[in-house]
C-alpha cells in the first residue's frame, strides 16, 4: 500500500464534495475506497449532528478493506455507532429484521443462511431434492434446477412437501438472507411503518454508501430507492460491467434503468484507472461491450508506464498445462512472486487444469473435503475465503461427531447458540496441523494418519471408527497437491473480486467465441455475465495481463485490443 499523500483528481473532487445522492460509475481502480474515505472526512468534518454514515458492500473483504481504512485515518471509533460498517445482508438484519421480528411469528427470528440447502424428502425411498429445487412464493418446482438434481418422475409430492417445510421453518423464525429481504422490503412499502422508520432511519444516518452495487438485485435497488425516496442522500458506487452475480438475482439492465432515475448532475463518472498499467487499462476497454467504449480509461497510478505488454495465449484443443509452465515464466522475468499471481477462470477446475493440477471434482468424502478444505484455507486471498474454509472444517468436524443429523450446518450453530468463538480456535489449530508440505508428510497417507489421530477423539459412543469416517480416497494425494507452497494458485473469478495483484492469468475455454461475438460490432448484445467475468478476471491486473484462450478466437481478441490503444503480443503453445 502506497503512503504516498492522495491527491484527488478532477472527478474524485466533485464525489468527495457533492452531499447528496449521487449514481457513481467506476472504472477498475479508480481509487473508490479512498474517495469513500475521503467524502467520510468531509460529511463527519463540521460541528456534527449526531449521525453517522452507512457503508455497505456485498463482501466481507470489501467491507474489511473499507473499515481497516476508516480506523486508521481516526474517522470511526470502537464501536462504531452511529455509523454502520457491514455487508447489505447484515444492515438489512440488524436495522430491518432483528429489532422487529417476523409479522405473525412469535419466534426470535433466526438467520440461516443455508437454509435453501435442506433436504426435501416427501416419502421413504424418494429422490431427495434440496428446497432450492423449488419457488420460494408457490412451492412449484424449478425446472433447471430438477434437471442438474437429475430428477425423474413426478415432482407433486416433493412440492408439497417443500411448501410445508419452508412453512414450518418460517413458523420457527428461520429466515436466510432472501427471506430478510422480502420481509425488510415489505416492511418498508407498508406506508405506516414506513411513515415511522423514515425519520428513524434519517435521524440515525446523515447519508448511505452502497459499494459494488452491481451486485445488488431488484429487492435492493427497490430498498436503496426507499432510503433516496425517504429524504436520505445515498451514494450508489458501481461498475456495471462487473456485475457476475446473475446466479443469485443480480441485475445488468435493472442497474442501467435505476442509474436513470438519477438527474444528469447525480450521475458522476470515475474513469481514472489507479491499478494498472496503460497496456493492461486500454485491454479492459475492450472487454466492455461496444457501446461502453467511448470512454477510454487512463492508466493513472505507479504502473502506469510499465512496459510489458498484455500476453496472448492461444492453445489448441482442452485447457493444457503449458498455460501454467509460461505464465511462470513471463512472471519469472518480471521479478514477481508466484504466489502473489493467481491464474483465474470461471471455474477453479479451469484453473486447476492450466497449472496441471488436479482439481476439486467434487468427491463427498470426508478425507477429501477435509483436504481441499484446509488448502483452501491456507492459500485464500482474502478474508471471506478462509472464512469459509473454516466453516468447511468446522462442519466436518461436527460431522465426524455425529452431531448434524438431518440439520444444516447453520440451522445447528442457531439451535445450540453456537459463536464463532466457540469453535474457530479449534477449526483454526487443526488447520495448522494438517497443513501440508513435503517436510510434514512424505505421503498422503500419513497426512490422513494424523488426521484420524487428531479427529478420532471427537467420534461419538457407538459412532464407528475414524477410519470409517476418514476414509482413503485416491484423489487424496491430488487434492493435497492442488495447492503447492510455492507456484501460482488457482482461483474462480468470483473469489478474486475486488482484489489485485501483480500478474494475472485469465483463462478462457470453449464460452470464448459467444464471449467475442458479443464484445464484437453488431455482436451478440450487451447482455454477456460470461464476458462481464472475463472483465472482471483481467482488471485485477496490475503490471502483467495474460489471457490465454483457443487458437480460434486469439486473434479476434488481440484484433479488439489493439483497436483502443492495448499493446498485445499473440503466443502459439
């Protein structure tokens, strides 16, 4: 982190100045934390209401960034309050949720997050299908979802029984995040509740900051617009190009229509790019579709003058480790440090693949998981990734336990009051002593050794033994070599957003014709999440970009490179 003295530009000037609401379209490092803190200084600087701010993002590695930030500059104390400092998820429960409860429901509202992941089995030998298979409001099953679950037969008796399972859980006070959006929603467009939690609301925060709103859905746009509505400026921060969350409700059009109901002067561009080099920023503006290329970003920060040139890589057939062997060598003549350099795709397979290491293929045995789960938490990015890695241990530990049963794994840390301070020491110290290394254990099999040594206590009276819970799988030795102490890691895109990094490779497969024809003239339209990954993938690049994809459609790319000003070299491997 550079502590060099920031100096706004021209645009950042006007953010930081403007009070009132305002859409904020930025480009890839355009320096949005620090023009955030920045405009916090400036709203909390005069003699002071009483009110405090609200930043919210949709990562806890967003929301970590921003709050280490906030503390350091002075400009929040411990606790923070009034000010609030979380994800959208979080502000919703603890401000729309928790003080409340459930209309109708004389239970504690419970969050459970992974409530959708319960079994829903109508009769004895039925298929067992997860109550994500069907319609949160009608129960009706959802047909893509039936066919990935590979369901035959008649789906009546599973709605049914998926009706009166999401019913019964509702009566219990379990609600996940969708629930707690449409209960906040409703609870907002009810005009005499609304009516007393507007001045509530406003009497609390001077104003609202919604980081990455391109991760927003429809239910919180509508909640945002309800805040503006309610006389609260609120700053949307977003890069529409960025939004990859189409899988849970993420908007694309929603997002341009809602940027709309802002006047001419709320709408406030940052186009100035921090991170990367001028190569690599004019490279990202050709992956925008061609109606967002009027605007070519400029590379502004430290890299900006860094020679090398985005790499092509065009392979033939599948995805083949001499992806891995020359991105090595291209960081290799850069000074960088492997492990500083992920190679990124839309899938960590993908990943996997272009180094020569054998993936997650989703094995269910608990050796497996265990594995994949403490590589996963010694080589994460970010906060949110050993996050979940931890709970990915915890979770078989509670299973070698025997203590879930037909519970998720959420619905029992709610029903036993179980905190994270309860079991992350553990998950934490058995993490570190299965980390493995070739001066640790020489072999997979000793690594399970020990794991059955350190798990085996934890086996409940009658429960079997360890070694019918800890079983020896084949791909063991793969899923501990998937991660090597030294080389470049294999991340998905999804969990590298909003990070950076010196070098990054961006693997493309057989999406890369449909992901060209639409970033082509008179493509496929603007409406591409496929292409929007590959933006977000290469926009974490700092000095050095590569993009490796097939023979075929190499050229095609450079071609849209060169065309806005990228220096490109193409590679045949």
């Amino acid at each position: 982190m550079s502590d060099k003295p920031f100096i706004p530009t021209d645009q950042q000037k006007l953010i930081i100045a403007h009070s009132g609401s305002a859409f904020i379209a930025a480009c890839p490092g355009a320096g949005k934390t620090k023009v955030m803190v920045e405009r916090a200084r400036q709203s909390l600087s005069g003699l002071g209401s009483g009110r405090g701010v609200a930043f919210l993002s949709f990562t806890l590695a967003a929301v970590s960034e921003l709050e280490d930030r906030l503390r350091r500059e002075g400009l929040i104390d411990t606790p923070p309050f009034p000010h609030f400092i979380g994800t959208f998820d979080s502000f919703l429960w603890q401000l729309l949720i928790a003080p409340f409860g459930i209309d109708g429901c004389a239970e504690k509202p419970r969050l459970i997050p992974d409530k959708d992941a319960r079994d829903v089995l109508p009769y004895d030998r039925a298929q067992v299908l997860k109550l994500e298979c069907f319609d949160r409001t009608t129960g009706v099953a959802i047909e893509d979802k039936l066919r990935r679950a590979n369901f035959r037969g008649n789906v009546k008796a599973h709605e049914t029984a998926a009706r009166n399972l999401r019913q019964r859980l509702l009566d219990r006070g379990e609600l996940d995040f969708a629930d707690a959006r449409e209960i906040a929603l409703a609870r907002l467009r009810d005009p005499a509740c609304g009516a007393v939690l507007a001045p509530a609301l406003a009497g609390r925060f001077q104003e609202l900051v919604v980081d990455e709103a391109q991760d927003c859905n429809p239910v919180d746009l509508e909640i945002i617009t309800w805040f503006r509505n309610a006389g609260t400026p609120v700053k949307v921060i977003c890069d529409p190009n960025q939004a990859i969350y189409g899988f849970r409700g993420g908007v694309t059009r929603e997002l341009t229509a809602f940027a709309a109901t802002f006047p001419a002067d709320e709408r406030m561009p940052m186009s100035g790019n921090f991170r990367s080099s001028q190569h690599i920023a004019r490279a990202i503006v050709a992956l925008r579709p061609p109606t967002q290329r009027a605007l070519i970003d400029e590379a502004l920060g430290e890299f900006r003058d860094e020679p090398t040139e985005v790499q092509i890589l065009a392979y033939k057939g599948g995805v083949p480790a001499s992806i891995g062997v020359k991105f090595r060598e291209l960081t290799n003549g850069l000074g960088l440090v492997a492990e500083d350099c992920p190679v990124v795709a839309a899938t960590r397979r993908t990943g996997s693949n272009a180094l020569g290491h054998p993936p997650d293929g989703g094995v269910q045995d608990l050796s497996y998981r265990l594995a994949v789960a403490v590589s996963d938490f010694h080589f994460s990015f970010e906060l949110g990734g050993r996050k979940e890695a931890l709970e990915a241990i915890h979770r078989i530990m509670l299973q070698v336990a025997g203590r879930l049963g037909a519970k998720t794994y959420h619905q029992h840390l709610s029903e036993t009051e179980t905190e994270a301070a309860d079991w992350r020491p553990e998950a934490m110290a058995l993490a570190d002593a299965l980390r493995f290394s070739a001066e640790r254990f020489a072999t997979a099999q000793l690594w399970l050794d020990e794991a059955r040594r350190l798990l085996e206590p934890l086996l409940p009276a009658g429960g079997g033994t360890i070694k019918q819970k800890l079983r020896w799988n084949d791909g063991l030795s793969a899923a501990l070599a998937a991660n090597p102490t030294s080389g470049h890691p294999a991340r998905t895109i999804h969990s590298v957003k909003g990070m950076e990094f010196p070098a990054v490779c961006v693997v493309m497969t057989t999406t890369a014709k449909g992901i060209l024809d639409t970033l082509s003239a008179g493509g496929g339209g603007d409406d591409n999440e496929d292409a929007r990954k590959i933006y977000v993938g290469a926009s974490r690049a700092q000095r050095l970009l590569v993009i490796a994809l097939p023979r075929t459609q190499a050229e095609r790319l450079r071609t849209l490179m060169v065309g806005v000003g990228a220096g490109v070299v193409v590679t045949q491997i």
